[in-house]
C-alpha cells in the first residue's frame, strides 16, 4: 500500500469515491459537478491530490486546496466503503499534515458535518480545532468548520 500525490491518471478515481460518499451521506451540490469537470485544477493551482493505493486499486482519497498564502484546505477525503474501519484516513491525514510541513504551509482548515462523528474524532485527533459550527455559504451539507496551524 502506498500513497501517490498528484497522479492526474488517478482523478477519475477520486471523482468516483469522493461521489459516492457524498451521495450515502448528503446530495451531490453545483460545486461537486464542477469539480467533476475538472478535478485537475486542485493540482494546477498548487493544491495536492493523494491517493491510497492498494493492488493496483485506489481505496482512499484526499486533497489539499491551496488558498493562497500558506493556507490550504483539507478536503475531499474518503476511504472505500468495504476498505473503512481500518485506520487508512488516519493514514491520509498524516500524509497530508506531513505535505504541509514540507511544504512550510501556515495553516490548514476543513468543513465537515457533525453528523459525521468519526471523521470529527479523527480531525481533532489530529489537532484541528472547531472554528465555526452553522450553515456554510457553499457547501450546503457543512455544518462546521476547523482547523489548525502548521
């Protein structure tokens, strides 16, 4: 098992997982089709795509959207419903702080919902702290927001 950064072959993949999460828990949104469309631009504007690979077969997902000044956006991340439980988001979090400090990033922030009690245990876990909790200005399914510095 390994982690590949950035690989563009393997975005059909991360379209894939990040939409069928998205759709057990909540409904797809506008700015998840335009994603779609090209999820390259996370890449091309300095962000960071990871994919946990296993066999030859993608089983996790995250990414880095960078904001701009040494501010990034942990986002998009999801492990195969077969593949959960066994501690591969732990994984992808630590690959992506591990980018972060590489890359002398400042900060970095996530949205989530507090419905999703083990992904909150894990953000905090992992040092982020709550921010704001409430309707987010884009993303209908946020309901809170977190984070932490480098």
């Amino acid at each position: 098992m390994n982690i590949v950064e950035n690989d563009k072959t393997l975005l059909p993949d991360f379209i894939r997982l990040n939409e069928d999460w998205i759709s057990t828990y909540f409904e797809l949104e506008e700015i998840d089709y335009q994603l779609a469309k090209n999820p390259a631009r996370i890449i091309d504007s300095g962000g960071y795509v990871f994919s946990l690979v296993s066999d030859q077969k993608v089983i996790g997902v995250c990414a880095l959207i960078n904001d701009g000044e040494g501010v990034f956006e942990l986002s998009r991340m999801t492990v195969l419903t077969s593949e959960r439980g066994n501690g591969y988001s732990n994984t992808l979090v630590e690959a992506c702080l591990s980018k972060l400090i590489d890359i002398g990033a400042r900060k970095v922030y996530l949205l989530s919902n507090t419905k999703l009690d083990s992904a909150i245990v894990l953000y905090r876990k992992h040092g982020f702290k709550t921010i704001q909790q409430g309707p987010h200005p884009v993303y209908s399914r946020a309901n809170i927001t977190m984070e932490r510095d480098i």
